[in-house]
C-alpha cells in the first residue's frame, strides 16, 4: 500500500495550492464586499455558493455542460430581484 504523499507529485501539490489560493482570495473578497453591502451571514453563505453547487453538480453526474451553465445562471438571476 502507498501512502498519497509517495503518488503525488510536487507539481501537483503546487497546483492545488495555488488554485486554493486564487479560490480563497475570490472568497474572502466576496465575503468582505457582501458583508460592507450589509447582507446578512446566512445570505452571504446561501448566495455565495449556490450556482456553483448546482454546476458542479449537474457536470458531475455528466449532465449537459449548457444547462449547468444555464441552471447557474437561473440561480443568479435571483439576485437581481
């Protein structure tokens, strides 16, 4: 049995940082803009990653990359009420 440390290499740890990274700056920012704006905490978390649940998975379960991108943007359209 080999551990996960011996069957990943070091490009790919790199890689994973780096897009955790851009992910959590994405976040933070988004965080601190809606919370500024004086959105609620729950409003925040429920409207922050909604659509990207939704295409993650429809993509997932191999659905139609269209209507995960169209199913994400109904959910968006929300927010423009």
């Amino acid at each position: 049995m080999r551990s996960i440390w011996r069957t990943i290499d070091r490009s790919t740890i790199r890689s994973r940082a780096l897009m955790s990274l851009s992910v959590g700056i994405v976040g933070v920012s988004y965080g601190v803009t809606a919370t500024a704006a004086g959105f609620p905490l729950w409003q925040i978390l429920v409207l922050g990653s909604s659509s990207e649940f939704l295409f993650v998975g429809i993509a997932a379960a191999s659905g139609n990359l269209l209507a995960a991108v169209v199913a994400g943007l109904l959910v968006n359209l929300r927010n423009f009420v």
